[in-house]
C-alpha cells in the first residue's frame, strides 16, 4: 500500500512539474527594446515572436499620434528602427503619453501586416523626471 502510494504521488510531482515549466516558458512576456525586437525579427525568429505577449520600448515618433476615441495609432522609435503600433483602447492612454516620451507598450506582433497591438501603453516624459541642472 506505501509503494503504491508513493508511486502515486511521485507520479504527481512530476505532472506539476511539467505542468508548471511548460505553461510559465509559453506564457512568460518578453521584454525587448525595439532595436533588439528588430534584430530578433532580421535573425528569422518572426514566428516564434508572433506566438508570445510582448512588451517593446522606444520613444514616440514626433507627429504620429492619431487617436481614435480610447484608441490610438503611433509609431515608436529606437535606435533607427520604427515599428507602428496600434493600440486597442483596452487600457486608457497615460496623461505622460506624448511626442517624444519613452513608452513602453505590451502586447503582440503581427508579422503579415508588420504592426504591433497593444492592449496597454506605459510612458514617462523624461523632462518631467530629468534633475535639474542648478545646484
């Protein structure tokens, strides 16, 4: 009865444990800057990168913000590179949204169509966080 028992729970450590490392590398968010998204992109890794929840970083390309009600289109921008997100309106804008603020945006690449879905967008005016020059 012990040997049966133990079988038993061995048997479900392991299920738990395929279970847990399976669902936590296909869920897991990638955090990539757009140069380094791009690369990824050039290294023929588009389908891999279509498959997960993504969150890119860049700064908004001045002029580009066209809002539609709760939902946007813009473009970011890192090192060159440019990618064109279209945010869902899920998540309302962030007050800090703007030209030329760093943003970070989450959500999934559409290789077909070479644009980026966002279902939330984070930024920060970096004016509004710079030290001041005076001392």
């Amino acid at each position: 009865m012990r040997t049966k028992l133990a079988i038993f729970f061995g048997l479900c450590a392991i299920a738990l444990t395929i279970l847990v490392v399976s669902s936590s590398t296909s869920a897991a968010q990638v955090h990539l800057k757009l140069h380094e998204f791009d690369a990824e992109l050039a290294k023929g890794n588009a389908s891999t990168l279509t498959k997960r929840h993504l969150t890119l970083y860049g700064k908004v390309k001045e002029g580009t913000i066209e809002r539609e009600g709760v939902k946007a289109k813009f473009v970011i921008v890192d090192q060159g590179k440019e990618l064109v997100v279209h945010h869902s309106g899920k998540n309302l804008l962030p007050d800090t949204f703007q030209d030329g603020a760093e943003a970070g945006v989450e959500g999934t690449y559409d290789a077909q169509r070479k644009v980026f879905t966002s279902h939330k967008v984070m930024a920060k005016c970096a004016s509004r966080y710079e030290a001041s020059a005076k001392k």
